[in-house]
C-alpha cells in the first residue's frame, strides 16, 4: 500500500459538499465514461478544481466504499499538482476500480479530466447567462 505524506489531504474548498452541486453536475456537465469509474465535470468560478465522490452499494461493503474513496482522492490530490484548470468533477466509481493500483488510477484520472478540459474549453469563469441560453 502506498503511505501518503503526512497532513496531506484535500482542502476543504477542493471539495464538492452540497446536493445541489452533485445535481447540477450531473445534470448539466459533460460525462465520460470508463472502465474504473465515470467522471462527469462543468466550469466553476474559481481558480482551482474541486471533485466530489459518488461510490454506491454496488461497489461493495462500507470498507471497500470507503477504500474506493480514498483512492480516488489520493489520485485526483496528486493531480492537483498541475496547473488549475477551474471544473466542478464529480467521480462515480465502478467496482473494478478497487482491482487496480493507484499509479493506474491516477493516470486514467488525469487522462479523464484533461479530455473534459479540452472538450469544455476555456480555462475562465463562465458566463451563466449565455450558457442557458439555447443555441
């Protein structure tokens, strides 16, 4: 098992904590899907990327959920080395994600949200109001 520093972990502005932006997200965000997990991922307002988790029952018992977890965070924590590109990711995780090795894991995610970052475009905040706006 790989030991991560100590005190390293995601701050709590990496986060996603409110249903609503889980829902919006979802709803409205570009999705990917894969073989470990899907990630689903829209342009925030700020300067920095922030990943929310879903991992449900069919993953397996609370412990591998909670293992699926802090993989996927310790993965999405090393890629928040690079550069901040400003998206709101939510990850859904996938029971063959608990089958592969971290290094794995953080080079499919990272493959995943520079592919949402290339097809959402631009790197700035982003303007709501012609967003909605059908085209």
């Amino acid at each position: 098992m790989v030991e991560a520093a100590v005190g390293a972990r995601l701050l709590p502005r990496e986060r996603l904590t409110k249903s609503a932006d889980y829902r919006r997200i979802l709803r409205r965000g570009l999705r990917l899907d894969g073989r470990l997990f899907s990630v689903a991922a829209e342009p925030n307002r700020l300067d920095h990327d922030r990943l929310g988790l879903t991992v449900s029952r069919r993953v397996g018992g609370a412990v591998l959920r909670n293992r699926a977890k802090r993989l996927l965070r310790e993965a999405f924590r090393h890629r928040s080395r690079t550069p901040r590109s400003g998206f709101d990711i939510v990850v859904i995780a996938k029971s063959e994600l608990l089958a592969c090795e971290l290094a794995t894991l953080e080079h499919e995610l990272g493959r995943f949200i520079d592919r949402l970052v290339r097809r959402l475009g631009s790197r700035g905040p982003v303007d709501r109001a012609r967003a909605d706006r059908p085209h």
